[in-house]
C-alpha cells in the first residue's frame, strides 16, 4: 500500500523545524494530515504547509498527558473512521561541556519530551494503526542513541530509551500479525532552509534536510509493513 486519498496520518510535533517538511510531503502523497502540537497556534503553522487547503488539520492536545492523548486519538478515529500513521517529530535537545557538568534537570526535561511523548502516542493509537492494515509509526531518532558524547548523556540515553519503545511496539505489531510497522529513522540533526539562510556560509556535515526526511517518511509505506517492521534506518553518514 502506498499512501493514498483515503490514509489518514498524525504528526506529532507538527509546528517544529520538520513539521511543515513532513506535513508537505504526506499532503502531496494524498494524505490527510492531523498536525498536532501543543498550542494551537505551533500546530496551525505546520497545518500551513499543506499543498491544499483543508488537507491539514491543526489540533492542540498535551502529549504529556496519556488520557487526553488516548482521548484525541479516539477522537480522530471517529471523525475520519481510520489512522494509518503517526510520525514522531517532537524534539528537544539539552546538553553539557562534560559528562561531570551534567545536570539531571535536563534528563527530566527530555524524558517527559523525548521518552512520554514516545509513550503516550504509541500507547494511543497503536491499536488504530493495526486496524488500518498498514499502519506506520514512526520515531525520528538520532546517532547519540547508539553513540553518545560525554556532554550528551541525557539526549542520547532519552533517544536510546525511545527507540528501545518503539522497537517494542515493531515487536507487538510482528505478534499480531505484521499488519502495521514501527520504524526508527536516525539523523545526527536536522537541517532547514532558515537555518542555512542564517548561515550561508555553513557546511552542516552529516545533517539530514528536512525535506530529505520527509521524502523518506513517505516511502515507508511503499514497502509491507513486514518488510520495515523493526527497522532502524540510518540517514546520517
């Protein structure tokens, strides 16, 4: 299955720096696009990059809730009668000088980012994405999961701790019959064109453009989901 007029995908993070990439490339494979963030205002500027109007549909819900994130993800499955995909965007990034000046504060910060939203997402709806028949979820993950610095310890063990959930959820999907897919794609960071406008002269080695994500994301659902069930898939040089 490919995407098509009739799939129905979820965008987590959807006002980020990859929000509007990821909302433009679903919209423009047919996709309706549910563009959550957590005011109405963030979702709304990634709903914005739709390639038409209304194929986007912004909403405000607090991830860091569980019970209102079960609560929207059945609210978007009786409104459109199926999901097909939810795509992970929600980021934070903290870090330090050396392992020594690490402070815990910012392993909270990027559990409850990084870890719950994780959690609370795929904890909603992937009973939804097993029902579609080939359902995607999708987590954007980074190179400091598997290789961390001494000044990255909460990013990378929060990222690890991540990937290590979701590829649980592959391994529940593959138990029930391989009719949805859980997927990691690992960048080492994320590039946009505001960010090269603000720096011309930068090289940006080994990062991943945002649209170069998205075209990626997309192809996830030309192959069976029991061909990248469980796949950890590696952008970054």
């Amino acid at each position: 299955m490919s995407l098509n007029t009739e799939s129905v995908v979820v965008v987590a993070g959807a006002g980020g720096g990859a929000g509007g990439a990821v909302v433009r490339a679903l919209t423009a494979a047919g996709a309706t696009v549910i563009g959550v963030d957590t005011t109405m205002e963030n979702a709304e500027r990634g709903a914005a990059a739709a390639v038409e109007p209304g194929r986007a549909v912004p909403a405000a819900v607090d991830l860091l809730d569980l019970e209102a994130t079960k609560a929207f993800a059945e609210s978007v499955r009786a409104e459109h009668g199926r999901v097909d995909g939810v795509v992970h965007l929600v980021g934070g990034w903290r870090g330090s000088k050396s392992f020594g000046e690490t402070k815990l504060e910012d392993w909270d910060l990027l559990h409850k980012l990084l870890v719950q939203t994780t959690q609370h997402t795929s904890l909603a709806f992937h009973e939804a994405l097993d029902a579609a028949g080939d359902g995607r979820f999708v987590l954007i993950s980074a190179t400091a999961a598997s290789a961390p610095t001494a000044g990255n310890a909460a990013y990378g063990a929060a990222k690890a701790a991540a990937e290590a959930w979701t590829l649980a959820l592959a391994d529940g999907f593959k138990k029930r019959g391989d009719n949805a897919a859980a997927v990691v794609l690992v960048v080492k960071a994320l590039l946009t064109d505001a960010m090269k406008e603000a720096k011309p002269e930068g090289k940006f080695p080994g990062f991943t453009h945002v649209d170069d994500l998205a075209a990626e994301i997309v192809k996830l659902w030309a192959s069976p989901a029991a061909e990248v069930n469980g796949t950890r898939v590696r952008l970054a040089p």
